[in-house]
C-alpha cells in the first residue's frame, strides 16, 4: 500500500511540476500591419474605409505565410476591416482557426479619411496640426478618435488574449495607427509620443507575455520581405 501511495504523490507531484512550467511558459503575440493598399500607394488615410490590397499588397502577405506557420499559432486575429481580413486569410495557415475581431480595426480618422496629407495640411492646417500634436485625448473631427479612444479598446482584447491563450503563440493582422498605439502600451511610454520607428506593411512586432506583464521583444520586423524584394523599402 506504500508503494502505490508513493507512486500516486509521485505522480502528483510531476503533474503539477507540469502545470507549473505551462504557467511559466511565454504567451507570444505576432502583431503584423496589413499588405499594401491602393490607398497607401496614393498617400490616402484609410481609417476605418476601405480600399483593396495591390497585387505588392498580395505578395507580401504571401511571403509572410511561410514565417507565421512556423510559429504555429494557435490561432489568427485579425480587424474587421477589409484589407487586414484579406491579409489574415493569405497569410494564415491551414487548419488554424482566423477570427475577427472589430476592436482591432484602424484609428477612425473622420474628416481625415480619404485625403492625403498635403490636401490636410492645404484645407484643415489647424486640425492636421491637432492631429499630430493635440494629444492622447484629441478626438478627430467627424466622428474620429482619439488614440486614446484606440487604446480602450485595445487593452480589453489584450487581457482576454493572456487569458485565452496562455503560453501560446497567437497572430494579430491589424492597422498602422492602432499598431503603434499598441506598442507604446506596452512599452510603457505616452500614446501620444511620435514614434521612432517605421510601420511598414506586413512588418511583425512581437509581445511576450510571462506573468502580468507584456514585453516588447521586436518593432516592425521586415526581413522576411526584404529577403522576397517586397519591403516598402524596395518600390
């Protein structure tokens, strides 16, 4: 009776020897920017419009797909918004499950979206102005947001993510603005701080999660595409 009583707390005791290195296991976020659009070749924001990947656009989530299936991710977020929905279903790999989500979508930018910067600059000086300077709070004109109106509905999906996902790789496939919104979050540095680093299409940052807390491991990583001849760097 020893001997089985023995073997049982042995065997107690390696299970929760696993469970405990599952708990310690990094939970991993993939975040990638859509393909080129039409719009981003125009110079255009985009918003929360739309407009259709390029062929470019195409062929960079194309050979982004070979990098996000070696992560073997448990599963794809991705915006509800057309262009990044696209980028997700190329880039995804079979027999992972692709869900969308609303809360990843672009910074609304109201008056803004679908002109380019010098026709902003040329007809609302004073908004563009506000717009790259008002701060966190600033709320675009015709019903945009501000970044922080991004960031409150960023970090919620970012909390259920550790949940659902725990010691994971996941996939997110979202926008620009919101991207970087993000990743100051988690860099712990104000939202409304211009950035010092570039956000090309299909670039992957990466979140790691052990704990409570999200670290940045990399910003807007392109060498998958500079090795095709498809980063923004190579038009």
């Amino acid at each position: 009776m020893r001997a089985v009583r023995r073997r049982r707390d042995s065997a107690a005791l390696l299970l929760a020897g696993l469970a405990c290195a599952a708990g310690l296991r990094a939970t991993r976020v993939t975040l990638i920017r859509h393909g080129q659009t039409e719009w981003n070749l125009l110079g255009r924001f985009q918003g929360c419009q739309d407009s259709p990947l390029t062929a470019r656009g195409v062929e960079q989530a194309r050979a982004t797909r070979a990098c996000v299936a070696r992560l073997r991710p448990s599963a794809v977020y991705t915006s509800d918004l057309l262009r990044a929905r696209r980028t997700a279903e190329l880039l995804c790999p079979d027999g992972v499950p692709l869900r969308v989500d609303g809360r990843l979508r672009e910074r609304n930018f109201g008056m803004f979206e679908g002109r380019t910067t010098a026709e902003m600059r040329e007809l609302h000086p004073a908004e563009f102005e506000l717009m790259r300077n008002g701060g966190r709070d600033y709320a675009l004109p015709g019903g945009g947001e501000s970044k922080a109106d991004v960031l409150d509905r960023l970090v919620p999906f970012m909390h259920e993510l550790a949940e659902r996902h725990a010691g994971d790789d996941v996939v997110v496939v979202s926008h620009g603005a919101t991207l970087n919104v993000l990743l100051k979050w988690a860099l712990h540095v104000p939202i409304d701080r211009p950035c010092n680093w570039e956000q090309h299409n299909l670039g992957c940052s990466t979140l790691v999660r052990r704990g409570d807390g999200w670290k940045v491991r990399t910003i807007c990583n392109v060498a998958h595409l500079d090795e095709a001849g498809l980063s923004d760097d190579d038009e």
